[in-house]
C-alpha cells in the first residue's frame, strides 16, 4: 500500500478480529536472500492471508490509496495465486532448512552430499501427482472459504479491470499461464519444479559431486576404485590395493580420519594409485579457492564475503587443514606488490 502510514494499524486491527488471542505478527521484507527470508514472507503472507484481505477490502474505501488496495485485492482472489502460496510455502521451508544446514560449520561433507541428495529427491517426490492434489485441495478449501470462484487474476482476451490496476501490483505470477483449469495448475506445477531440479543439477554439477562422492566413498572406505573420478582422471586402482589401504588406514587411524591423515599415511611406494588420488582431492580444492580469492580482490565490495565464506566452509569440512595460511599470504599479497610497485616508481 505504498506510503500510506495507517496499513499497519488496520492489518493489526483485522489481526486482533481475526486472530483472537494469538501473538500478533508482522509482514518482513524480503531483503536478505542469505538465509533465505523470503520462506519467513511467503509464510507470513499464508498465516494472514485472512486478516490481508480484511484489510484491504478496508483501504478500498479510502480514496487516496483505492486503486492500490483493489489492483492487489483483485490479484490475490484468484485460485492461482493462493495455489502458488502454498506451493512456494512448501518448498522454501524445506529449501531454507537445507540450505541454513549446509551454511553450518560444523556439518561433515558426506553429511552435506546426504542432504543434496536428499533434498533433490524430495523435490522429485513433491512433483508427484499426489502432492499436487494435496495442494490443489488445500487452496479450494481457502478459496471456498473466502468465496474465491475465479481462476486467474486476468484473462487472455479482455481485462476486467482499468489497465492502470496493474500498474501498482508488479509479480511474476502475472506472466505465468493464465489459468481457466485444474490442467492449467499443473503445468504451472511441473515448470516450476522442473526449474527447482534443473538450478540445483547447475548449482552442484556432475564435476563437483564427483568429488564429493568419490571424498565420501574414501573417507568412509566404500566403494571408490571406479568412482566417475578415477575414471575422469584415468586413475586404475586395483582392488587389492584398496582393501590393502582400507586396512591399513583402520589400523593406523582410530577417528574418523580426514583427507590430509589419509595423505600421511598413503605411502606412494606402496600406494601408488590412491595416493594420486587423494593428492587431486587435496590439491584441487585448495586451486579452486585460490583462484577464487585472487579474483575476487578484483572486485572486494561483492566478492570478498562470499569467498571468505567458502574458505571457512572448506576449513571446516575438515578437507583443507592448511588452508588459512595459504589465504593470509593470499591477503598479504596486494600489500606486497604495493611496496614493490612504490620502489619501483621511486627508482
């Protein structure tokens, strides 16, 4: 409702009527996207949506901010939008606690490859036809309880409300499929899911999970002599040598081991082919995050924090033990083609 000063205490107000003897609670704006806290709106938004539509039916009648409150009135009694409510409701509360649990220091990394795993399966499961019914009966019960018979907010063929209406609710729900069915939700339903499992397949590609899987399967002492990593990098180890290794790993580490006690004890005489192995799991990563780091002093204001944040989550999955040193000397290096630069201009 724009700048209008007296929203809140009419959202309040349908509140206290609406909500009787609950705590009241208040709309937050989506601005940090860290941890997601565009879950806590859409979850904000379904929690008063009751009390949303009383206060808005409420500003219809005050003249200054009319078309506002109608334009967003007419948008939110639709069948579509309170379908997409609880679709995205659904999926963020389960994307925000994967993603606040990968965010954690101190989560072990066959831990994380279990949740991206298992996030991506859950998402294959909710884009069954089943979850998709459970939805579409969930929103005809809001929609019959609010006496909300229209499909769609617009029509494909003519508008029914003043084309001006639009100019004050700007959504990407307006450029989705105009919905005149049950059909018509369902594509929605599959887009967007298929969308979801193709960003998170971009986001942890087939490279990155091979190390991962390959890390895990070694730490773990599974099957990893014919992971799609040795494969890539042509790396044969013979059976023998594995269970050879396994062993000799158990008897010499009593924890869990790491990457780097692995290295320590894999003699390359002996253990020739796990021990190129474990130095691509080893060196890689720390390359990676070099680069990372020397890039981003290109551009410090946007970068820096987000490579500091992947170093400290590398440090503490327990694969990089010395890697603060390495991101020091990283640090110290501008300061030092500084000085040279400095000397060079006084000679």
């Amino acid at each position: 409702m724009g700048k209008y000063p007296k929203r809140n205490a009419i959202l309040k107000r349908a509140q206290k009527r609406l909500r009787l003897g609950k705590q009241l609670v208040s709309l937050p704006r989506p601005i940090d996207i860290r941890w997601l806290s565009n879950a806590l709106t859409v979850e904000r938004i379904a929690i008063l949506f009751p009390s949303i539509i009383e206060a808005l039916e409420e500003l219809e009648a005050i003249p200054d901010i009319q078309i506002q409150a109608q334009s967003l009135l007419h948008h939110l009694r639709s069948k579509k939008f309170i379908f997409i409510l609880n679709i995205l409701s659904k999926i963020l509360d389960v994307a925000e606690c994967c993603t606040k649990t990968l965010q954690s220091h101190s989560l072990a990394l066959d831990n994380a490859v279990g949740f991206i795993n298992g996030l991506r399966d859950l998402l294959i499961m909710y884009r069954s036809e089943e979850y998709f019914f459970e939805v579409f009966k969930l929103t005809d019960e809001i929609a019959f309880k609010f006496e909300i018979t229209a499909w769609d907010s617009r029509t494909e063929r003519v508008r029914h409300v003043p084309q001006r209406f639009d100019d004050y609710f700007d959504c990407n729900i307006r450029y989705t499929k105009t919905v005149r069915s049950v059909e018509d939700l369902k594509i929605i339903w599959h887009d967007l899911y298929d969308n979801l499992l193709g960003d998170i397949d971009r986001r942890f590609s087939e490279d990155s999970m091979s190390f991962f899987h390959c890390t895990h399967n070694i730490l773990n002492r599974n099957n990893y002599c014919e992971s799609e990593l040795t494969q890539r990098f042509n790396i044969i180890i013979p059976e023998s040598e594995a269970i050879m290794f396994n062993a000799f790993s158990q008897r010499s580490l009593v924890e869990t081991p790491i990457l780097l006690d692995l290295t320590s004890i894999c003699d390359p005489n002996i253990f020739d082919n796990i021990s190129k192995l474990l130095n691509i799991l080893v060196v890689c990563p720390v390359t990676t995050v070099c680069v990372e780091r020397l890039f981003s002093t290109v551009n410090l204001i946007h970068s820096s924090h987000r490579a500091s944040m992947l170093t400290t989550r590398l440090c503490n999955l327990s694969l990089l033990s010395f890697e603060t040193d390495i991101i020091k000397k990283l640090q110290e290096t501008p300061l030092i083609v500084e000085k040279v630069m400095r000397k060079m201009v006084k000679k």
